[in-house]
C-alpha cells in the first residue's frame, strides 16, 4: 500500500470548495481506493477520500498533516497527483 503525507494549504482548511476539488480528483481514480486520515490515526481509521463528508468531517485546518494511502496500479501516481491538490491553496485562486 502506498502513502504520502500531506500538508493542508487552503486557508480554510478540507472545507466546502477545496474539499469539493479534492474528492472530485480522488473519485477519477475508480480502479484504487483512495483514504485519507489525519496526521497520528490508524490507518484503519482511514476514510473514503472521495467522499466531501468524508473530508470535511476530518476537521483539517490550514497546516495540518494528512495522510493519502491507495492499493493497486498507479497508486503512487494517483497519490502524487493529490498531494498537489491538498498543497495548493484553493482560496486563494
């Protein structure tokens, strides 16, 4: 399984239209499942990073560390492709 940690730039954290992005990015890739979780928790606490209730109900501010983790074929690049997307501040575009 591969994973990367990333860290939330948009100033008002995974809420309403960053969060709306990144589920969208996270939902073309149907052949990997995709979670997300905070910084510290189990991985099996992980949860459906497609899912904007999902995200928002992670509660991540501006700073904070997430964690990305996929199975399958093109996993890292997938990863790769939404660690820039939670690294970009969306507010401020």
């Amino acid at each position: 399984m591969a994973e990367r940690t990333a860290t939330v730039a948009s100033r008002v954290g995974l809420h309403a239209r960053p969060a709306a992005i990144f589920a969208e990015a996270a939902g073309e890739y149907e052949n990997l499942e995709i979670t997300i979780r905070s910084e510290g928790e189990d991985t099996e606490d992980g949860m459906d990073a497609a899912s904007v209730l999902s995200l928002m109900s992670l509660g991540a501010s501006h700073g904070d560390k997430v964690i990305l983790a996929a199975d399958g074929d093109g996993a890292d690049e997938a990863l790769d492709h939404l660690v820039s997307i939670i690294e970009t501040d969306h507010d401020a575009e």
